[in-house]
C-alpha cells in the first residue's frame, strides 16, 4: 500500500512551505493529491510528489 502523505509532511519532503504547497493546489500547478474535499486533507503520493519534481526540474532546464 503506497503511504500518503499530509500537506505538512509533503512539504517538508519537497522543502517547501506548507502554504506554498496549498497555493500550488489552489491554483492547479502543484503535484497531484487526493482528497482535499469538504473538510478532508490533501494527500500526497511521494511518487506523485517526485514525479512533480522532475516536471520543475525539466521546465527550468528548458527556459535557461
């Protein structure tokens, strides 16, 4: 079963504020979560989270 991780807990893996992660999902460029419905948490796959980070990785090679 993959572990999902809280907004907190992903943002401490991606070294980023929790609050920079929650504007992310607001505005739909963050890493893919579950939940976050009506009064349920955003959920983290850390496969999600890492395939994200690649994505940021690539975009920023390619505007340099």
């Amino acid at each position: 079963m993959t572990r999902l991780l809280t907004t907190a807990e992903a943002a401490d893996y991606l070294r980023r504020a929790p609050s920079t992660l929650e504007r992310l999902a607001y505005t739909g460029k963050g890493p893919h979560y579950v939940g976050g419905g009506k009064g349920n948490p955003r959920l983290y796959r850390i496969e999600d989270l890492n395939t994200w980070l690649a994505e940021q990785t690539e975009q920023a090679k390619a505007a340099q």
